[in-house]
C-alpha cells in the first residue's frame, strides 16, 4: 500500500512539472490542481499536516483562479 501512495505522490509532482512547461494558462491550472490533489493523497499518507494544509491551499488557489478566469469570460 506504501508503494501506492509514494506513486500518487510521484505522478502528482510529474503532473505539476508538466504544468510548469505549458504556455497557456488554462490547462496549466488545471495540470497544478490535478498534481496538487495526486500530492494531497500522499501527504495524507504520510500524516504531515503541514504538507496536508499547503497542498489545500494549493489546489483551493488553483480552483479559484480558474474560477475566476472563467467569470471573466
């Protein structure tokens, strides 16, 4: 089970590398709240509160961004 969450800890950090290399912003939200939510998993694995309270908040600004490149339209 440890390998399970040390590999979502894993693809989300891939997928937030990902993000960084993509131009437009739209895609590149979303690649951060998808990796965040993958690192969220594991850093509840690992019972770090500290890692569990960044990773909300991460993925709560990267929403809320969205949401409001959204509105603007």
């Amino acid at each position: 089970m440890s390998y399970l969450f040390k590999l979502l800890g894993v693809i989300g950090l891939l997928i937030i590398t990902h993000g960084i290399f993509i131009k437009k912003e739209k895609p590149r939200d979303w690649n951060f709240a998808i990796g965040g939510i993958f690192l969220l998993a594991y850093s509840i694995y690992l019972h770090d509160l500290i890692f569990i309270i960044l990773q909300m908040v991460f993925i709560v600004s990267n929403l809320y961004r969205e949401w409001r490149l959204i509105k603007k339209k």
